[in-house]
C-alpha cells in the first residue's frame, strides 16, 4: 500500500524534532513475563523488556471517550508508527530513561491497514 507508507513517512518525517514539530524521543517498553521450568518451577525467571524509541508530540491532561464515559489522563502523545512494539494498555513510556507512566489507551490511524501515526494516552 504505498499511500500508507508514503503518509507513514510524511508522520516520521513531521514528528522529526530537529527539521519538524516533534518534541523529541519517547521509549515505549514491553515487559513480557518469562517462562518457568516445569521441572523446576521455583526458580526465578527474567522477564523479556522489549523497547522502541519513537519521535512524539506530547500533551497533557488528556480525555477520551471510553462506552460513553469520559476518561481523563495525565498525558497524550502522538507518535510515529512504531516498526518493532504495537503498542498496547499495560506497556509503559520512558522519557531519557525515566518511567514517565502506563498506557491506558492505544488509537491508530488509520484503525486497518497500514498504521501511520499512534495516539496514546498515559497515566503516571
């Protein structure tokens, strides 16, 4: 589909913080829990972290509309579509590092086809 990938880019190119609007990188990191041995179930197992670095435009105090509910949040960020993490509720968002909070709700655009840009919103 090369439309979508041409406006993928055009986003990429937009949100980029140094010739565009962006206002730099956020971190989106997946934390997957490991497996255990069956035979040895006691032993503790290391999750698998997942990160992604993404250009962003942020927000705060941000709302949705959840069933007909309004649902406020701390922060919205519109971002790049991300090519490794698709991003979803329970992974987390880091700013230089720093855990800044959880997502607690994903929209793309387009919703099918090829994603161009993400909107999430975040509380701390």
């Amino acid at each position: 589909m090369p439309f979508y990938d041409d406006m993928a880019q055009v986003t990429r190119d937009l949100l980029d913080p140094v010739s565009g609007l962006g206002q730099g990188a956020i971190t989106l990191v997946r934390t997957t829990p490991g497996t255990p041995d069956p035979a040895q179930p006691w032993v503790p197992v290391t999750p698998t972290i997942t990160t992604e670095s993404v250009n962003q435009i942020s927000k705060t105090k941000a709302e949705y509309v959840s069933a007909g509910t309004i649902v406020q949040t701390d922060l919205a960020y519109v971002i790049e579509a991300p090519r490794v993490i698709q991003p979803k509720p329970g992974d987390t968002v880091q700013v230089g590092g720093v855990h800044v909070g959880g997502i607690v709700h994903v929209v793309r655009f387009p919703p099918h086809g090829v994603t161009v840009l993400v909107k999430l919103w975040v509380n701390r």
